[in-house]
C-alpha cells in the first residue's frame, strides 16, 4: 500500500506521524510529567525520530512488577555520525556525558554511532543538549526516514576516503528531516507558529519505514554494503574516485515463523558520477515514499518494494524521477567484511590504531578501563576517531614518536583486551540485547565473550584455531549485528536457545542459511563440533569455512547464495 493508498489501510504508526505536527506529538508535556518515568503514548514512537529509545531494564521487570513498580524506564539515545568519524574534543564531550547522564558506557554500534543506554527521563534533555554541543546531534538516529550514513572506516588511499566522506555528508544532510521540533523540544528553539513546517522529501507522513545507507570502499566491506536499503560502492580509477556503482533493496530483518519476512542482498542498479549521488540518494527514497508499503509495518523497507515490483521497474522508476539513465553498474570486487587491527601507517609521519572493542562497549570496571583509555587517547595522542561498522575504532593521526607510549598505555589499562586474542574473535560480532532491548528473545553481547570462547576452543581442537571465521549473534531475527551474512550466526528464539545459521562469506556477499532451529547451546557447540571435524579434514587449501558447507554438500539444497535465505 502506498502513500497515496486508502487511509484506512495504513498501520496506526502512519496515523500518528500523520497527527504528530512533524514530529511533536505530545514529547514537550511527557518531559514535564513528572509522575511517571514513561513518555506518553504515542511519544516513544515519535521520540525515535529524535535519535531516542523508551526501554526498560529487562533484568529488573519481573521483580518491578512483583512490587507493583512501574518499569525501571530510561532511554537509549543514539548519535547520528555519519561516516563513524568524531573529533578528540568531541569523544571528550561524549565520554564525559556517558559517565554524568548515563550508565556509565558508551556503546559503539554496528552503524558507526554511539549510544547511551541507561538515561533516565529527567536526564534526557540535559543529554540532547550536551550532544548539540559537540557539533554532533541525534536527529533522524532512529525512526522512518534515513539513518546514519556509512563509509568504510579504512582505504589505503586517503584520498577516495575523503571523498566518500564528503559524499556521504552530503546525503546525510540532504535528506535529514526539515521539522524544526527538534530544536523546539531539545535546545529551546523558536516555536513555530501551526503546522509550517516542510518537509520536502519526506511529507507529513516521513517514510514507510526505516532507510539506511552506506558507502563501500573496495576491497574492503566493513560496511556491509548489500545489506543496506541503498549502496554506493567506490569505483577507483587511477587512483581517484570515479564514481559509484550504486545497489539497492538490501536489509536483514526477519520476524520468526513469518515466511513473507527475509533477510536480502542488494541489487546493482547502475552506476553514477560523484555529481550525481546526492540526486540519485534522492530520488531512490522518494520511489520508496510513493511506494513501499503503509500497511504493513513488516512488509515496509524498500527490499520488499523492489522484490515485489521488480528491479527494472524500480530502475525505470528512479531514472524517470532523476530525468536521465544511470550507466551500468560496474564490477565490484570485495576481499573482507572485517576489520584490520593494531597499527597502520600514514601517509605522513602518523599512525592510525585499529581497536577491538568487545562487544561495542566501552566501560570502566575492576578488568578494563576503556572508556578512560579511550579518553586519554584523545586527551593527547589522537587527531581524531573513526567508528568501524564492525563496532570497532580506528584512533588516527598519533605521532610516529608517541607509539611506545600509547601501547603502554593500553597495557595499564587492561587492554591487551583490545585486540583481538583470536581471528574468530577479531570477526565475532553481537549485537546489544538483553537487558535494555525490548525485542531481544536470548542473551547477545552479554554472551559473546562465552560463546566466543566455547566455539574457539572447537575450532582449536581440530587445529583451526588460527582460522579466520565469521561469528554473529543476534538475541532475536531482526538481525542488528547483520548475522545473516555470517559464516555462523545464532539468531535469538528463546532465553539460551537460538537458530543456526551457517555459510556467509567473509566478505558481506552471500547470505547463510538456516541450518538448524531453536537449539539450546550446548547443542549448537556440538554441531559446530562436527562440522568443524569435518572442516579440518576435507577442506581445500586455504577455503573458508563458508565457503566449504557450500561446496562439501552440508548445506545441501540450500548452497548457492541467490540472495534469499530461510530465516
Ligand atoms: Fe537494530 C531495532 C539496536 C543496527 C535491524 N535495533 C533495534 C532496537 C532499536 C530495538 C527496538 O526497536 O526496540 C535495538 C536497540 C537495542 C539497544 O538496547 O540498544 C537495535 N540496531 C541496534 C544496534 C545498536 C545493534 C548493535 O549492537 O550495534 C545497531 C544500531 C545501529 C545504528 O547506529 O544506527 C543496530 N539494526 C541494525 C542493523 C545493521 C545495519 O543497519 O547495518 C540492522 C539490519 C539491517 C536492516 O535494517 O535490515 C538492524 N533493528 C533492526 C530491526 C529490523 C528491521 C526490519 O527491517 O525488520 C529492528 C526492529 C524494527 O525496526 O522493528 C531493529
Ligand atoms: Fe534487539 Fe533483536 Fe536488534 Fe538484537 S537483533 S538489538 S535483540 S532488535
């Protein structure tokens, strides 16, 4: 159902946006009730928009509600970055705010943002404010329009990573929301008068559901650029970037037992001119406004849109609107999806450093402190930081002289920690979960450092342990670590029971599938066993396990990777 469709037809969160004055909704009165630490109904959907998540803590609920408490209610917020890239002054500001107005970490998402969990309803102004202040904001995190835009963290040419850069800003900016709420509600901007906001690419009624968006630098995918609504992936000539060859219709969320839900790769759609991106980004979210599905919140992101309409009708679509032909895509050619850890040279007399974070998070306790460590890397080493779509960091810019000192650093910090002990670490990806995410149906990053190590000591058993493979966990199929891309994915069913899905690649470009369901985890680990048993004596020299379910015949009828998997 389009946007033009029977309004009866629509799904209640269409009525809301409708009736939310761009985006106010009733957020201004919810922040000054002081009764309850909840927003008003209708608020927390709008609120997601602003960059904000209503959650409450999991682990307290059932003993809350024995006390007849309300939930313990605080707020993730989430900080548009595009490109993953922030400032030493910046990560200061940030850090800081995790400590004084939130629980004390800071997250690192698999969008290259940060996150706050843990802010309370009395805080969240104060912490809308603190971000402002650092020249970064929240607008458009979350919510039905486009998210955080991506690049790849690391390219061997400074040159085209600039230059993604500076295309990738332009179409965050181009198409983030005009509503001025957001400066009325969080930094007490002039109110305006009625309802004369506009809103020229999006309408009353923003998008069907949410966009994301990502450059791809090759060789490297670390953004994972075929799961993404919309792809641009650098074409390098001569050294320079000359374009893109852009893909669309990407996305991973599944909803269990639903068969008309997915995970998809994109398709590539053509190939465009640096001039031409922000034009083409344009006109690809207003086909998917016009079109995609109103009805049907699960039926909504633009991957449906185009696998039930066609890919030259979408073509045709997006060249009428653009009023010229895009040229034939051109080859891509990935060789990783993964990050390159510890130090790597400039161009000049600086180093980049490449941190493993566990899990995305950074927190200070009695084994680590990375979030001091990370601010002391920005106190005095760092000319800025760059995010990994990995949930990793790339601390750039450190003085050739100062290494010896950095590394000691990390040393006294406890982190050694942050690199990686094994390649199936270096990969292992996981993504938030219990206790804050209220979609979560099993344990993901809190489990990770375990299930790591469980299925590392299997690997090693049949001598694979220096075997570089792809682990992803997801506490539920909505899929926010992108584990249908995985060489092994647990997907969340139930409190330590899991799907398994097996045969990813290492490189973002073949889906896996769903090898076995709803299998506690003990029972994971031995089926890993075997498989990995058999690994170890049939592979071919140097194939990735991936690659060998596919060949060898585990995967039977379902090898081949043709852009759909069983989810
Ligand atoms: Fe996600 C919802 C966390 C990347 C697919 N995601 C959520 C929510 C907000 C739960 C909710 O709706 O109540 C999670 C908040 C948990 C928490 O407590 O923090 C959440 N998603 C995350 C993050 C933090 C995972 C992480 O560990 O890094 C990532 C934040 C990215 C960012 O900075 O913007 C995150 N989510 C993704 C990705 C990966 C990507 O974008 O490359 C995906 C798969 C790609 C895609 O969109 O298809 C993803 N998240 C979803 C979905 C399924 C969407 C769908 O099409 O069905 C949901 C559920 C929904 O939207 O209804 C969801
Ligand atoms: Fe939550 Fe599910 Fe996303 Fe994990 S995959 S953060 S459990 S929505």
């Amino acid at each position: 159902m389009s946007q033009d469709s029977n309004d009866d037809q629509r799904s209640e969160v269409e009525h809301l946006k409708q009736r939310s004055r761009h985006l106010r909704g009733t957020l201004e009165q919810s922040l000054d009730d002081a009764v309850t630490g909840a927003l008003r109904e209708g608020d927390p959907q709008l609120g997601k928009f602003h960059g904000f998540y209503q959650q409450d803590d999991r682990d307290l609920r059932v003993e809350r509600l024995r006390r007849k408490l309300e939930p313990a209610w605080s707020y993730m917020i989430r900080v548009r970055m595009p490109a993953g890239l922030c400032s030493p002054q910046q990560w200061l500001a940030l850090s800081a705010l995790a400590r004084t107005h939130a629980n004390g970490t800071l997250r690192l998402t698999t969008r290259q943002a940060f996150q706050y969990h843990g802010v309370i309803k009395r805080e969240l102004k104060a912490t809308m404010q603190g971000i402002n202040a650092t020249l970064l904001d929240t607008i458009a995190a979350c919510g039905d329009v486009n998210r955080n835009v991506m690049v790849t963290a690391r390219s061997e040419l400074a040159a085209v990573h600039e230059a993604a850069v500076a295309d990738a800003r332009a179409v965050s900016e181009h198409l983030l929301p005009r509503t001025r709420a957001y400066h009325e509600i969080w930094l007490d901007g002039e109110k305006l008068a009625g309802e004369t906001d506009e809103e020229p690419i999006y309408g009353a009624t923003y998008l069907p559901r949410k966009f994301k968006i990502s450059f791809a630098i090759p060789p490297v995918n670390d953004v994972d650029v075929y799961a993404q609504d919309l792809g641009f992936v650098a074409v390098v000539e001569n050294g320079a970037l000359a374009g893109y060859t852009v893909t669309v219709g990407g996305g991973m969320g599944v909803t269990h037992g639903d068969d008309a839900t997915y995970p998809r790769l994109a398709d590539p759609l053509g190939f465009v001119t640096r001039d031409q991106v922000v034009a083409v980004a344009e006109q690809v979210v207003c086909v998917q406004r016009d079109y995609g599905d109103r009805g049907n919140r699960k039926h909504a992101r633009l991957k449906y849109t185009i696998a039930d309409r066609g890919l030259d009708w979408f073509r045709g679509e997006v060249e009428a609107r653009l009023g010229f032909a895009l040229q034939p895509p051109r080859e891509t050619a990935f060789e990783t999806n993964g990050d390159a850890f510890g130090w790597t040279r400039c161009d000049d007399d600086r180093w980049n450093l490449t941190l493993f974070v566990p899990g995305g998070r950074l927190l200070d306790n009695d084994k680590v402190r990375s979030l001091r460590a990370l601010e002391q890397l920005a106190e005095d080493h760092a000319r800025g930081f760059i995010l990994t779509g990995n949930q990793n960091v790339v601390v750039t810019g450190i003085d050739a002289a100062s290494r010896e000192t950095v590394d000691a650093l990390l040393a006294e910090s406890g982190l050694a920690a942050l690199q990686p002990a094994h390649p199936l670490e270096a990969r292992a990806i996981a993504c938030v979960a219990l206790p804050t995410c209220a979609l979560a149906m099993a344990e993901a990053e809190r489990a990770l450092p375990s299930l790591t190590g469980e299925v590392h000591a299997r690997l090693e058993r049949h001598g694979l342990g220096d075997q570089p493979v792809s682990l992803r966990v997801s506490g539920c199929p909505n899929g926010c670590s992108r584990p249908y891309l995985a060489e092994i994915a647990l997907v969340g069913k139930a409190p330590g029971r899991y799907n398994l899905h097996l045969g990813g690649d290492l490189r973002g470009e073949r889906l896996n599938r769903l090898y076995a369901e709803n299998l506690p985890e003990d029972r994971i680990l031995d089926t890993l066993d075997g498989l990995f048993a058999k690994y170890s004596a049939e592979r071919d020299t140097d194939e990735p396990f991936g690659d060998f379910l596919h060949r060898s015949g585990v995967l039977g009828a379902h090898a081949g990777g043709e852009g759909r998997a069983d989810a």
